[in-house]
C-alpha cells in the first residue's frame, strides 16, 4: 500500500494543525514499514520536510501545488490517484477526484463560534468542509468533543469517524537549566522572578483581553510582588489594535510580548513558569496545555471545550469570561505552594498519557479501511 501525506501545512506558522502532521509523519514510516509513504510537500528539499523521518527508506519525498485551486481541484489529485492508494489530508481533500482520501478535521469552530473567524473564511470552510468530510473514506479528529461536534453537524456516519488526542513531543520535560533560562529570559526581555505564561497565536479566540484584564485584577491585589505575564505566540492582523488598546495608559504595566517562541526555546520557557494560563473561548484540543503540564507548569485553563480533556482533572479550571474568577485562579497558585506542587505532579501524570502512539495506530487502520473501500 502507498499513503500519500499532504504537508502543505508545514511551510506555516506553528500551530496545531502543523504540530499534528509533522509528528505523525515523523513516525508513520517506522511503525508500518510495509507501507509505503510519499510526502506531498511545496519544498520537498526543505530542512523541516527532510527532518521527518530522514533514514525511513519506505519515504519519498514529492512537490504539491502551492495553490488550493491547483491542490484540491486539478492538477494535483489526479496525480496522486496514479501515485498512491491513499492521501491523508487536512481539513479538505481534493474536491475532484484523487484517490480514497482520509481527512483530518482537528476542530469545526468556525460553525459553533463564527465570531472569531474573518467572515470571507468562515463562509468559505462552512461552503466547502460538511460536504469534503461526507465524502472522505475515513474522518479522523483529535477530541471527544470534535467528534460529537462534526457528526452532529457535518452528518458524517459515526463509524466512519474516530478521535485519538495529540501527543506531547519528548522535548518536553520538567529539565532545570539555570543558564539556559537566564540566556531566554534576556532574549525575550523577561525580568527576574517568578511570571505567568500564555502560549498560543495572539488572536481573539484565545481571549488575551480576558487574560490581561484578569492580570490587571491580580496587580491590584498583589502590588509589586505581582510577577509578570509573558504572552508568547505569533500575532494576527489585529495585533497592532490590540496592542494599542491594552497598553493605553499605562496598562501594560509587567506585559512581556515575546513573540512567536522558537520551538527549542518553549521547553525552557514553560519549565520557568510560575503558573501557565490558557483561558481559551474554545479549542479542538489545547496542545500548550499539555506541554505545559508536561514541563511541569501548573495550569490555569479554560473550562471550554476540548480543554477539559486535556486537563483531564489536572488543572484549575475557569469560566473564560470570567476575569475576577481566573484572577482568583492565579492567585491561588501564585500563594499556595501546596497547591502549585500537587498541580504539577498531577500535570506530569496526565502528561505522561498523552503521547503520539495513539493517533499513529488510528491512522494506521484509517488508511487500511480506505484502501480496502470500507
């Protein structure tokens, strides 16, 4: 059998949907060396394209389209019928054509939460994905949550659809590096003492607003032993009007926007952190989550789907649009070192747990179900 893997997503801005295909390509080919991949990549000779799986010798490596007409219409999946068996995808497979095709639909939030998304693309994704998930051989998805939520929208047949949740990647770990630290907090321009982290693309759905208006409650009661509250993730078109908005008047007062973080540098930054919080409107899973439990952070996190999967019991959970509530939170980790150990220890557990064993089994059996027209 020959799977085809559509990579496309990789020359992207790290997020989720990035996070789940390099990993999974990073392992698919070990655990089935029966089957062989292609990798469907823009630049197949990219650094980050040859890193997956390097020494696999059932990979090979191929150009996609860089356009959606010329990758979901034609050329590209008439040519991937005549290459392989099977094409894993993203959200949309080819809309004309191509072979059986397995889609991975991480979340449908642009049907239960419109509001978040620009209205051009919500209109195009609700046109194009409740018909594309109908048709794929196999819909693959990362939360409880996701699953209930595209049945009961998309109409896709329950057994045709299963969820495994994302891993955490082993770089992540509780590891104590004094002088890597101190380098990272001078890169980022983090002041010494304790801060509290957020990790996600700056944008509205991941309510910072909420987060820095929690803060600023926080501030009020604690005066200077108030820690600072890094914002590390990538920035949308609306940033600069955030920005402006939250720092008028002085209220950036202990902010540190540190940009989009390296993926070497997070490890570091989560293992530094007095308390991680994620106060999400809504998620197909919450990654930062369990990497931040994973490095031995306590969490703070939001009581929206899927995050409470991911918590699973081992955070502090919230009302995202409750700023006094998710103030209260963070005091309560900051002031309670009780607290803040039995959280990490039970975030290292439920860490533990999330690996990508799972998800690489689903996928495995998605695409003998597809070739074999079941």
């Amino acid at each position: 059998m020959r799977v085809g893997l559509d990579l496309h997503t990789l020359s992207g801005l790290r997020q989720g949907s990035r996070t789940y295909m390099a990993n999974l390509a990073a392992r698919l080919p070990y655990a089935a060396p029966d089957i062989d991949f292609v990798f469907y990549a823009t630049d197949p000779d990219a650094p980050a394209i040859r890193a997956l799986a390097p020494d696999a010798p059932n990979v090979t490596r191929r150009p996609i389209p860089p356009g959606r007409l010329a990758r979901l219409v034609a050329p590209f999946p008439a040519r991937a019928a005549r290459e392989v068996d099977v094409l894993h995808c993203q959200y949309l497979g080819p809309l004309l054509g191509g072979p059986a095709c397995v889609v991975s639909i991480h979340d449908i939030l642009h049907e239960t939460m419109p509001e978040f998304f620009p209205k051009g693309l919500g209109s195009l994704m609700r046109l194009c994905y409740p018909g594309n998930a109908r048709r794929a051989a196999r819909v693959l998805t990362i939360s409880q949550f996701s699953r209930d939520a595209i049945v009961a929208r998309y109409k896709v047949p329950p057994d045709r659809i299963a969820f495994a949740h994302l891993g955490v990647g082993e770089e992540f770990a509780p590891v104590r590096d004094p002088g890597a630290m101190t380098a990272l907090r001078a890169r980022l321009g983090i002041p010494d003492g304790p801060y509290i982290l957020s990790v996600g693309r700056i944008e509205p759905r991941k309510n910072i607003p909420g987060l820095v208006a929690a803060y600023r409650i926080l501030r009020e009661r604690l005066g200077e032993n108030a820690p600072a509250l890094v914002l590390a993730g990538g920035r949308d078109r609306l940033f600069a009007d955030f920005h402006a908005r939250i720092t008028a008047d002085g209220g950036g007062a202990g902010l540190v926007f540190a940009g989009s973080v390296p993926q070497a540098d997070l490890p570091a930054l989560y293992c530094g952190a007095a308390v991680f919080a994620y106060p999400s409107f809504g998620e197909g899973f919450g990654l930062p989550v369990a990497e931040a439990m994973a490095c031995g952070a306590p969490v703070v996190a939001s009581t929206a789907p899927a995050v409470p999967e991911v918590a699973a019991g081992a955070a502090l959970l919230v009302d995202p649009r409750d700023p006094a509530g998710l103030a209260d939170a963070l005091a309560r980790i900051l002031t309670d070192p009780a607290l803040a150990s039995d959280l990490s220890a039970r975030g290292l557990a439920r860490a533990r747990e999330l690996t990508w064993d799972p998800a690489v089994a689903l996928c495995l059996e998605a695409y003998r179900l597809a070739a074999e027209g079941k």
